[in-house]
C-alpha cells in the first residue's frame, strides 16, 4: 500500500493531549487518524446503501 504525505492543522491543546494520551500507548497520530477515516469511509458507504435502498 503506497502512502502520501499530507500537512493538517490541529488545535495545539487537542495536539498535546492526543500525544499525552496516545503516546503512552504507542499510537501515532498518522495511524490513528487513518483508522478514523477509513471508518468514516465505511460509515458514508453504509448510508448511500440504505439511501439507495429505501429510494
């Protein structure tokens, strides 16, 4: 899986406490933030199948 580089702007308060939290876990930011966008993805996919379903 190929992967790209992409700048993001953060809250600097929500930035520290991710890394507070996160880090002591071992999660990156750049994984978990995939994660949430590929539910997201999944989620926005669900509801154009029900939309289509009930038109």
């Amino acid at each position: 899986m190929a992967t790209t580089r992409h700048n993001i702007t953060l809250e600097e308060e929500v930035y520290k406490e991710f890394c507070k939290y996160a880090g002591k876990k071992g999660i990156k930011v750049s994984t978990w933030i995939n994660i949430k966008m590929k539910e997201f993805i999944e989620e926005e996919k669900m509801i154009e199948e029900i939309r289509k379903k009930c038109s």
